[in-house]
C-alpha cells in the first residue's frame, strides 16, 4: 500500500452509510445482510451512532461504529468491519486504539457481542483487551475495562 491508511472520526451521510455496509456485508459470515434490513439499520446508525474511519487515498478500508451510553459511562460497539484485503494491517487495532484516545476518562468500558462461532474475531477482541464476559445465544458478550474500578 503506496498512501497512506489514515484512522479518524467521521461524520457520514445515510447514503455513506448504506454503501459502507454494502460494501463490507460479505465480511461476515453469514452476511451481515442476513440479520438486518442494511436500508433500516443505515438509518439507525445515521441518527445515533458515531463513526471511526480507516481510509487510504479516499478508499475506505475499515469502519467502526459505536454508541456512546453517557448514563453508564459505557461505548457499545455494534458494528466493526475491514476489507478483507487488508485485514493484516492491524487497521482494526488502530481503529480501536483512536475510539479509546477520543473517548478518554469519559467512559469506564466498551462493550460489544460477537458470535460464538467467529473464533478469529473472539482472538482479535481478546488480543485488545477485551474479555468474554457472558454468552447470549449464538453470542459472547466482551467487555473492555477503560478505567480501573478505583478510579471512578
């Protein structure tokens, strides 16, 4: 890779959205497309959610989306996905690195659910500090501490 692969926040248009999620369905298996309307959820995200962007000469190669629970000082991340080609660039690590340095001492963790089935995600999130906390069905509730217990 020539240029080089910038990690920011963004701001994106429902129609980003929706081609971003189109554009990354096949990174799930099954496809992410099998468990949600991608036109719906393009609208949720649009009105709710916040953006970390990975891109390389205005080639998008990884997004992740995440929700902030101000209430419980808690980021729920539903939604993390990078090109398959790229996928050994650490570009998820990098992405989950700039939430944590943009989120600071503003929230104690981050948690998502990944399916029990997907053993390369679960190694990825645990290699990010994050542990398995419950099963939920056919997923694993992980959690990342942000801020030590004795600190809040």
């Amino acid at each position: 890779m020539d240029s080089p692969i910038i990690i920011t926040h963004k701001k994106l248009r429902h129609e980003e959205i929706l081609s971003l999620l189109k554009k990354f369905d096949s990174c799930f298996d099954p496809p992410f497309s099998c468990s949600v309307n991608l036109e719906e959820y393009a609208i949720k995200l649009f009105n709710n959610a916040c953006f970390v962007i990975a891109e390389s000469a205005n080639n998008i190669l990884g997004i992740l989306v995440y929700y902030k629970n101000q209430a419980q000082h808690e980021i729920y991340i539903p939604y993390l996905a990078v090109d398959l080609s790229f996928q050994s660039l650490s570009i998820g690590r990098h992405m989950l690195e700039e939430l944590v340095r943009h989120v600071g001492l503003n929230y104690y963790t981050i948690v998502l659910e990944v399916m029990k089935r997907n053993t390369r995600a679960i190694s990825f999130y645990r290699s990010n500090a994050f542990v398995c906390e419950c099963e939920r069905g056919d997923k694993l509730l992980m959690r990342r501490l942000l801020v030590d217990a004795n600190f809040r």
